[in-house]
C-alpha cells in the first residue's frame, strides 16, 4: 500500500527547526518487515520513495496495519520474496506467501540510500531527512536494528541487542535488506549508505564485511574507539553477563558510555542534552517510546565486537608508518596558515610518493572541510572508488569534538579509500541531522552522492540500464490524501 505525506501530514512533528520543507512536496512510505538472520522474530523495516515512483517489492502479503496509532503506517511482510538473488534465512512453519505478477522493467531512480540509525532510537526519527532525500529523487529505506523501535518482541526489549544476534546478525540483517531492496531497481542504479552515530560503525562494518556495490558513503555522529578501551569495554560486560545475565544494565558500563557524554555538558537540562543544542529535539528524544531505553550488557558487548570487525575486517592498503608520517608531514605543512586563511582553500602539497593522502582543509561558514585524497590507490581495491563523508558537530563528545572523527577519517584513508572529506559543523552537537545545520548537512550529502554516481573507477565500463524483467507485487495506487 501506498502513502502520500504531505508536509503538514502526521510526520511533520519530527521535523526539527530550522529545515524547511517546499510546499507540496510529497513521497511515499511503505512499513514492512523481513526475518531476522538468527532472532524468532520479525525486523521492521520502513521504505520511502519520491511521489513519482512506485513501491516496488518482489513479493508482498496482504497488508496489516502495524501502528494503529500512526496511520500512514502499513505493515506488509516480504519473509519470501519472489527475487531469485534474495535468499530469506531459514524459518519453521513460514505462512504461505502471495504475489500479484507484473513484469515492468526495473526502474531506475536517482540512488538507493540505506539509513542505518544509532544506539537507543529508531528509524522513524529519520523521516524528515528521508523527505528531503526523496524530493532530490532517492529510495531512502532502513531497518530497526534489533533491540530497537519496532524490531522487539514487547518494549521490554528495547534497548536489549540479544547474544544470539552478534554482530555477525546485525550485519546479515542489513545485507539481507540491501539485497532485497536494491534488487527491485535496475543495476545502474547507483547505491549509497548512510550511517548515524552506532549506525555509521555498522556502515563501516558492514563496508568491510560485505564489500557492496556502494558508489559512497555518508556517516554521521562517528568517531573512533581506541582499541585499548574495545578490548576493555568488551571484558567487563563479558564479566557482568557472567555474574548477572545478558539482560542486565550496568550503571558503570552506562557511566563509561553514554553517562560519560551527558557529563560533558553539566550543569545541563536533562540527561540527553548532548544530543542537540536544540531543546525542542531533546525533549521530543525523552517523550518518545521508543528512545533513550537503557543499553543492556549484551547490547554493549555486540557493540564492542562491531567495532572489532571495523579494526580486524577493513583490509590495509597503504603501510601504517608510512602513511601515519605522511599526514603528519602533511597537516604541519598546514600549520603556518589558519584554517580560516584563503590560501589553504583547495592547496596542495608535493610529496616523494604518489600514494600519499593529502589532507586539504578550507573553511565555509557554518563549518570547517578536510578532505583526504589519494593520488593513485591501487585501481584493483575494491574500495578506491568509494567515496567517504564525515559530517559532525564540532562540539559532539561521540566524535571527542573532532578528533575522533579525524582519526576515523585517517584510518579510511590507510585503508586505501580515495576520497574521504570530513565536515566539522560549529556550535553542533551529536546530531547534526536535528542541528540548526541540517539542511546544509542534507544538501552536503546529496551533492557527495551525486558527484560520487557520477564517478566510474578505472578500468570499469559505465553501467548499462538494465532490461531485466521481474516479477514483483504491485500495490495498490492509492491518490493523494486530501487536506482536511
């Protein structure tokens, strides 16, 4: 089922101020759920697309409602898609499945964005970047991790990322959904992921993991974990499931994690003010359901090993001293001239070899742009043409106020990605998607992504629009609803 939302439709509440939304715009919204790799329970998954484009699924129930309380929500289960390339995981007693058979071409938008939200809130929250996504013609579509929103068994869950799951589940999960929607669209179709804070270390993970035809990537609210407090982090939750069980919530743990980032802004109004400098957007963050359930030991732990797989799975191109001494050389090479000053707005520096990054570093008005380039990685790398992009807040303590984030951007760069840019937001917290920045961190991330669609790695032809025939279930189309 299809649904229209209108700016002054039931989701206009989540807009936060300072994004203005054109009149008129509209896209539709799809509510569904796909299996869990290894939970005994469903995942929901929300998919928006602009007004102009249909809602594509291989294979659909009849829909169910799912929210009774937010009607422009519908739930249908696609536990067995049609597609011969999705492969459901294994589960007992599956209900019996129908499909409407249309054989359209696939369609082709502008991109496929897959929106991977952070610790302790759900994907609902990003229904205002995915309005703005769609108006420039993109598929935003997501998940609620498990342990989050609406992927739990009852609210007692929330907050509660079961053992069984792992990281190795989170991932499966977000691959199965990649697979499932971005083969409803014809394969020239560019796909693009964009990760907030937890999300943009699963994005990363699932990066290294999976290695998917992503033409770039977007993360915001990211940062970078010492591999000494990992290793730590990880033995004292292994040490209170032991004594407790995996359900318990540690205080202490709690106080090392997100305690620590709400005692960087004491005296404070309430305990969630790292978020945003905006007061509107903390409380609607306290009053909604679904947000701010305390982080059990488990969900901590599987954390912890999501940033091992970032550490252990992201493959090295470049040599750590070599690399480490040439940004080094290269920032002080920076140091005599402010960040503000124009002569460092796009200069460069000569280095003896061409596989040394980079680092340029302008200032805008609202934020400070670094960006890392590579003068000739290895074509052969799979991650040479994928194109990075950091937006934070300079002022968010997830990133350590930057530093965090640069040393994350570094660690890309070491990798062997060509392009990575980092965008430090001033007077911007954690969330720079509720900041008074937003719309210039959207209109940033539309302009990466469209530059990066537009760029072919050597060696590889442009992509063909394909004129594949599938068969998919076709909605209803349902007309727009009118104002009251």
């Amino acid at each position: 089922m299809q649904h229209y939302l209108a700016p002054d439709d039931t989701m206009q509440h989540h807009l936060p101020p300072g994004i203005t939304l054109q009149q008129g715009v509209r896209m539709k919204s799809l509510s569904f759920t796909i299996p869990s790799a290894r939970l005994p329970y469903q995942l929901h998954c929300l998919l928006w697309v602009p007004d102009d484009q249909d809602i594509p699924l291989t294979l659909a129930r009849v829909p169910q409602s799912y929210d009774e309380e937010h009607e422009d929500a519908t739930s249908v289960n696609t536990s067995a898609p049609a597609s011969a390339n999705y492969v459901p995981a294994s589960k007992s007693a599956m209900p019996a499945q129908s499909a409407v058979p249309v054989p359209p071409a696939l369609p082709r938008v502008r991109g496929t964005i897959q929106l991977m939200h952070g610790m302790c809130e759900h994907l609902g929250r990003y229904s205002h970047v995915a309005r703005q996504l769609t108006a420039q013609g993109y598929v935003v579509f997501g998940m609620d991790m498990p342990g989050h929103g609406k992927s739990v068994p009852d609210n007692t869950e929330l907050g509660h990322i079961p053992l069984k799951e792992d990281v190795d589940g989170l991932l499966a999960d977000e691959h199965t959904l990649f697979t499932l929607v971005n083969s409803c669209y014809a394969s020239s179709t560019p796909h693009f992921l964009l990760g907030h804070s937890l999300g943009s270390f699963l994005a990363r993970a699932f990066l290294a993991r999976f290695k998917p035809d992503v033409s770039a990537v977007a993360l915001t609210g990211a940062g970078q974990v010492s591999p000494v407090l990992r290793i730590v982090g990880s033995a004292l939750t292994r040490l209170l499931i032991a004594l407790h069980n995996e359900h318990y919530c540690s205080r202490f743990i709690d106080a090392l994690g997100a305690g620590a980032y709400a005692k960087a802004f004491q005296p404070a109004r309430t305990p969630f003010d790292w978020l945003s400098r905006n007061p509107q957007v903390v409380d609607a963050y306290l009053h909604d359901p679904l947000c701010g359930a305390p982080f059990s030991v488990s969900s901590y732990l599987v954390t912890s090993h999501v940033l091992r797989a970032i550490a252990t799975e992201t493959p090295r191109i470049f040599s750590k001293q070599h690399d480490c001494q040439a940004l080094q050389t290269s920032q002080a090479a920076e140091s005599p001239q402010t960040a503000e000053s124009p002569q460092t707005a796009g200069s460069t520096h000569a280095f003896s070899t061409s596989q040394t990054p980079h680092p340029h570093i302008r200032r805008e008005e609202t934020c400070t742009i670094t960006s890392f380039t590579c003068a000739s990685a290895p074509s052969s790398d799979t991650f040479a043409h994928v194109a990075i992009l950091f937006c934070s807040g300079i002022d968010d303590v997830v990133g350590n106020r930057g530093k965090g984030v640069m040393q994350a951007a570094k660690s890309l760069v070491k990798a062997g990605f060509s392009r990575v840019t980092v965008r430090l937001y001033d007077n911007a917290r954690h969330e720079v998607l509720n900041e008074d920045c937003a719309p210039d961190v959207v209109s940033a991330i539309v302009a990466w992504f469209d530059d990066a669609a537009l760029h072919v790695p050597a060696g590889q032809p442009p992509a063909q629009p394909s004129s594949t025939h599938e068969t998919i279930a076709a909605p209803p189309s349902v007309p727009p609803r009118q104002k009251a």
